[in-house]
C-alpha cells in the first residue's frame, strides 16, 4: 500500500482527499485542531478501506512544534510518506493595511508556515529513496488579489512563491511538487451565502485532480493547475 499524509483534513477539500485515496486502498495520516471531526473521518475511512491503516491526529497547524510532532507521528506511522498535501488554512477578510497583527499572523502561520515545517520534516526521507510527491493547497488568491482578501491573498501568494521553488530545488531528486489553485470550492468557508450549489466546484473534483495528477508517468509533472467553477469566479 501507498502512503498519504494531508493537513487541515476533517472538512471540505482535506476530508475529500483522504476518503478518496482511502477507497482507493492507501494507509492516510491527517490531522485537524477537531477531535471529533478526526474520529468520524477515521471512522469512514475504516469502512471504506478495511486493510488500510489510518492515523487521526490533533494539531494545530499555526504551532510550528505542533506540526513537528504531527510530522514526526506520521512518519513513524506510515513508515514512509508516497504523498504530501499542504491542504491546512484559514481565511479572515479585511484589508491588508487595517489587519491586526494577530490576524495576519495567523493566516501566515496557519497557510504557509505549516506547509514549510510539515515539507521540511517530510523531505529527508522522499530525497532518500528519491521518490514523492507534494501538493500544496493554494487558491485564486495565490494568483491574483481580489478585495477583501487581505492577508489571504498575501499568504497564498506566499505559498505559490514557496511551491515554484521546493519545485525547482527537489526536481533532480524525483520528488514533484505541484501547486493547486482552486477557485469557489463548496465547503463551510461559504456557508450561509445564498447561492445555489451547482455554482461552485466540489471538494470531490479537487481530489479527484490531485489523484489524476499524481498518477502521471514519472516523467512529468503538473506544476501549477487553475480550477475555477464553470460560471467563474464568485
């Protein structure tokens, strides 16, 4: 079996990504800051996957040490890491200049410095058997700024600078690294707006393109891949 390993995954596009490669037969370490939202998800991969081994662990991903022992956890674990996704974030509108210290350092923390550590204590042993791949979970926003978006739309651009360059440094050891920049996605991020469903990308779709992606021939790789919703951006 092949090993997965995702951060911010009790919900939406985290919680997708581990059901999917959970049926698919891979063993998955996740983590969430919500216990019981980690115990459902185990439980769900158990009865999708009976031979599969499956890690739920607390953490929150803005405590550096936190990730380092989530990281740790997981590797002992799985024994090996096959793929890595940097899915962990959060979102708090406003505008960059009037943002309070503490908000922006939470979505820096929690969007790009999470990715650093959880990569960093995960790429030893991928250089060492030359082999794995990275996704890291981005958006729109790590593309183009749009109002409101505030220190968001500055830690995913954070996080599109940090994806092109691990790119670039683990490419001569066969390890891929490919940034995913999705567009309206339907999870709890836009509860309570008075949209219909069909005018927003699944969390199953995103998944689904990262699964497609990493199943590619070791010759290639997807750098960079655009998701929007079929109307466009909302």
């Amino acid at each position: 079996m092949k090993n997965l390993v995702v951060s911010g995954a009790s919900r939406g596009i985290g919680k997708a990504i581990v059901l999917h490669f959970a049926k698919a037969g891979w063993n998955v370490a996740f983590c969430s800051r919500n216990v019981d939202n980690l115990n459902h998800l185990k439980d769900a991969c158990e009865q999708l996957n009976r031979e599969g081994r499956f890690l739920g662990f607390q953490c929150d991903v803005s405590q550096a040490e936190e990730v380092k022992i989530f990281a740790a956890a997981a590797q002992d674990f799985l024994g090996s890491v096959d793929v890595l996704v940097n899915n962990a974030g959060i979102f708090l509108p406003g505008q960059v200049h009037a943002m309070s210290d503490e908000d922006f350092d939470s979505m820096m923390q929690t969007n790009v410095y999470s990715a650093f550590h959880l990569s960093k204590a995960l790429i030893p042993d991928m250089k060492k058997y030359r082999v794995g791949h990275i996704f890291n979970m981005s958006s729109i926003a790590g593309l183009i700024a749009y109002p409101n978006g505030g220190a968001y739309n500055v830690s995913k651009h954070a996080l599109t600078g940090y994806s092109k360059t691990l790119r670039d440094e683990l490419k001569a050891y066969g390890i891929k690294v490919t940034g995913i920049y999705p567009g309206a996605v339907l999870t709890d991020s836009w509860a309570g707006v008075d949209l219909p469903e069909e005018r927003f990308m699944s969390p199953e779709d995103i998944a689904q393109t990262i699964w497609d992606i990493h199943h590619l021939s070791p010759r290639t790789v997807v750098e960079d891949i655009v998701l929007r919703p079929q109307l466009g951006d909302i």
